[in-house]
C-alpha cells in the first residue's frame, strides 16, 4: 500500500483528501505546518507528499527544500497543493524540484490521478 | 515686446512667458511659483534644474537654492538612475512633444512618493528644444488605497479558495462513488459539507458588512439596548465550546447602538475569544461617566506583538492562528461597527491574555 503524506494548515482540506485517497486504497498520514512536516517526513516515510504553500507557522517552499536538501528524502516526489493560480509559483515549484502542480479547488478525478502518475513513476 | 529669440536662452522664465506682456509673464510666474499641489518645474535641454515651486519644495523636499542647477535625475530611484530613465523620457519628449509616467520618486530625505509626471518639451521659434516643462503631483496615497485594494481582493479570493476547494472535491468524489454507497457517504460528509458551506456564507456576509462600511457613514438609527439581554441572546446564539467558560457581569448599563451590529461586535469578539483564547473568558461593562465600557478578556496566549498596530485591519491573522477556523475579518467589522456607533475599541496591551475594550455611548 503506498503512503501519502498530506501537508496543509486547514483541517478540512485534510480530511477531503484523506477521503479521496484513502477510497482508492492509499494510506494517509498528515501534517498542518513547516515543523510538524518536518518531523512527519522521517516518522511516515511516505511515497509521496501533498504540500500546501501557506502553512500555519511558514511556507511550503521551506518544506520543499528541506525535503530536496536531506538524501533520504531527495527521491520522494512533491506535488503541490496551492491556492496561488500563477504560472510564475507554478514554475518556481518545478524548478524548486516539485513533480506536480494542482490549483484549488480541485475535482477528486484529477487529484487521483495526479497521485497516481507520480507515485507508479517512483 | 521683445521676441522670445532675443531672450537669453538660460533665463527659465521664457518659456512659459514667451510672447506675452512683462505684466502677464509675471503674473504667470507667480502663479506657478505658488501652487501647491504640483510640483512645476523647468528643466534645461539636458536635464538641470531651472526652475522651482512651492509644490514641488512640499512634495519633493528641497528648497529652490539647494536644488536649481542640479540634474533631475535626483528625484529618480537608483535603478531608473542607472537605466537612464529620465534621458529617455527627455529624448521621448523631445519627439513626441510630451511624455507622461507614473512611478516611484525620491524626495530629499530618501523618502520614496509615487507620483504622476508629465514633461513637455519647449521648443524655439526654429523647432529647437529650449528646455522641459515638468509637472509632478504625489499620488502616493492612492496608490497606497490601490495596494490595499488590491491585497483585500487577493486575500478575499484566498479565504473564500478554501472553503469552495472542500466543497469541490468533496463533491466530486460524491459523484463518482458507486450508486449503492452514496447515500451513506453523503451523511457521513454532510458536516464536513454544510461547515464550508456556512463558512463561505459568513465571509461573504462579511465582506458585504465591510464593504459597506467602507463607503462611508450609513444612516443608521441608535437606539438605547440593554448590554445583560444582549448577551443573554448571544450566548445562546455563541455557545460557549465544550470545557469553556464565560463569566458575565453587565449590571443594568444600557448603550446607544443599532441592535444587529451590536450582536455582531459581541458574537465577533466572542468567537475570537472562543477561538485563541483559554479556558475562561470575562465580559464585564462599567461606567466611565459619558461612556460605557465594555471588555471581553480571555485567559489565552494574548495577541503577537507584531500584529498589534495592524490587528484592526482586514485579513490580519496571528502566524500561530492560521489553522484556526476564521475570516480574518472579524475584528476589522468590529471595529467598523463601534465606530459607527460613535465609540472605539482597543486592545489592551498591559493585560494578560487578550482583552478587548469597547466603549459606547451611554444610552
């Protein structure tokens, strides 16, 4: 079964994906901010993580390079979750070294198969 | 009358006074020299200072005899400096006739002012440009209302994301479960549902409220209400969370106030309370002679020291806060609403916790 580590500051947001995935037979851990993503990474060991860009106590950038800085989590592939509909975060975020992009709000489908894509590629 | 070509090409008076009568010329000299809201100054071919007025001594900062023979590029930020901005604004002029801009300038004291800025060039009898007519006015402020705007509408956008993001997933995940479990599925995420729902509902109710108030006083009608039965209805409407407490003491003051934002100043204050405080919360009013106060004071961490010269503002959130369920808006209304009332509200910095304070009129 492969793991999926979501990261984001709201509770429902949260829930809505572990719902999501957990039907399609994922097992979901998560985290709400920088610190607690941080320990998280190393605790669950996930296949791949969900990261949201505004966190309660940061940013999702510093989870990103702290994911990108350590070799145990280099390989791991990031997909980000954000609210910021620019092309200018989107490419910041690939060059940062995420593997995916999705803008909220977004449909169940597309989540799925975004999850899908990068964890078979893994 | 002498003819502008006889004139001394340095003198900065001719241009605007080219043709006309020594009285007229003066006239218009002095006119420029006293306005105060543009900044009016003459620049030679290459740019040097030649002329100044009292707008552009308020807007800009210099006196005339400090700054008159000095190049214009002064005014310009570092970066426009080294790009040559001003040279190809002057270059721009001198074929068009006229160039307008809007950007960031810097006064004497560094200070930077954005400003609107048009240069005209002058032209001799023979086509040949004598100079620049430049007319600047600080339009700092409105950009400044332009920014807020701005970031109001982008963090409005951003609230309003999440809840839609719940709805749209949660939906869509609905849609495409198997007939025979969505039934099932949909009361057991009907909360989750019905949560975003409402909270969609209150920030744009918010919004609205703020939006209002932002268009200036309303006609509202005061009215004497009695601080105990609006709390009486509050609390019922606001229940304290499970394991927390408020305490009340409102004796029998009465304040001027329009009943529906007097209920939203408390449930606002109260919801803050519920939400970053402790376990106890005290609502007490007492009389201050023309005033009633009124404070709602929790047991929680207090409010950050860098947020409290902003925490009136739309969309202003402690750091530790942003996973706790709210607009950002809350204290903003209620501090709109007080003031409509003709009262204040403000935070009390020496308290422990976060206490708020209202004052109303008595009514």
């Amino acid at each position: 079964m492969h793991r999926v580590l979501v990261i984001d500051d709201e509770p429902d947001i949260v829930y809505m994906v572990k719902v999501i995935l957990r039907s399609a037979g994922f097992q979901v851990t998560s985290a709400s901010g920088v610190n607690d993503a941080i320990a998280k990474l190393s605790e669950d060991d996930p296949d791949l993580v969900l990261l949201d860009l505004r966190l309660g106590d940061g940013e999702g950038w510093q989870v990103l390079a702290h994911l990108k800085d350590d070799d145990r989590t280099v390989r791991i592939p990031v997909i980000i979750l954000s609210a910021h509909a620019s092309p200018s975060t989107a490419e910041r975020a690939l060059r940062e070294g995420a593997k995916g992009y999705i803008t909220k709000p977004f449909v169940a489908s597309s989540l799925l198969e975004t999850v899908r894509t990068h964890v078979s590629a893994s | 009358m002498a003819r502008a070509a006889d004139r001394n090409p340095d003198d900065p008076t001719i241009p605007i006074s080219a043709g006309l009568r020594p009285l007229e010329a003066e006239s218009i000299r002095m006119l420029v020299e006293s306005v105060r809201d543009y900044a009016i100054i003459m620049l030679a071919p290459d740019g040097t200072i030649r002329s100044w007025n009292a707008g552009a001594e308020r807007i800009i900062g210099y006196a005339g005899d400090e700054i008159i023979g000095r190049h214009a590029s002064v005014f310009y930020p570092p970066e426009d400096v080294a790009s040559g901005k001003l040279e190809r604004e002057l270059d721009l002029a001198t074929r068009e006739g006229r160039v307008e801009d809007e950007g960031w300038r810097v006064r004497k004291d560094d200070t930077h002012f954005w400003a609107n800025v048009v240069i005209t060039a002058l032209y001799d009898e023979r086509g040949g440009v004598r100079g620049f007519a430049k007319v600047t006015r600080d339009l700092t402020e409105r950009r400044q209302i332009e920014e807020a705007r701005e970031r109001f509408i982008a963090n409005a956008a951003h609230e309003l994301r999440t809840p839609l993001t719940v709805l749209v997933g949660m939906i869509s995940f609905l849609r495409s479960a198997p007939p025979e479990t969505a039934s099932e599925m949909l009361t057991e995420h009907l909360e989750t549902l019905s949560r975003q729902a409402d909270r969609m509902h209150s920030l744009v109710n918010n919004l609205l409220d703020l939006t209002k108030l932002e268009h200036g006083p309303e006609l509202i009608t005061l009215d004497p209400i009695p601080l105990a039965t609006t709390f009486d209805r509050l609390i019922v409407a606001y229940p304290a969370p499970e394991g927390k407490h408020v305490v009340r003491d409102l004796g029998g003051f009465t304040v001027l106030a329009e009943a529906r934002r007097l209920d939203q100043i408390f449930a606002n204050l109260l919801i803050n309370a519920y939400r970053h405080g402790g376990n106890f919360i005290v609502v007490r009013a007492w009389d201050e002679g023309d005033a009633i106060a009124i404070k709602v004071q929790d047991d929680g961490p207090g409010v950050e020291p860098s947020l409290m010269e902003h925490l009136f503002e739309p969309f202003r959130r402690g750091r530790s806060s942003q996973a706790v369920e709210g607009s950002g808006l809350g204290l903003a209304i209620v501090r709109g609403f007080v003031e409509s009332f003709g009262g204040t509200v403000s935070l009390d910095r020496s308290a422990e916790g976060a206490r708020f304070v209202v004052r109303l009129q008595r009514g």
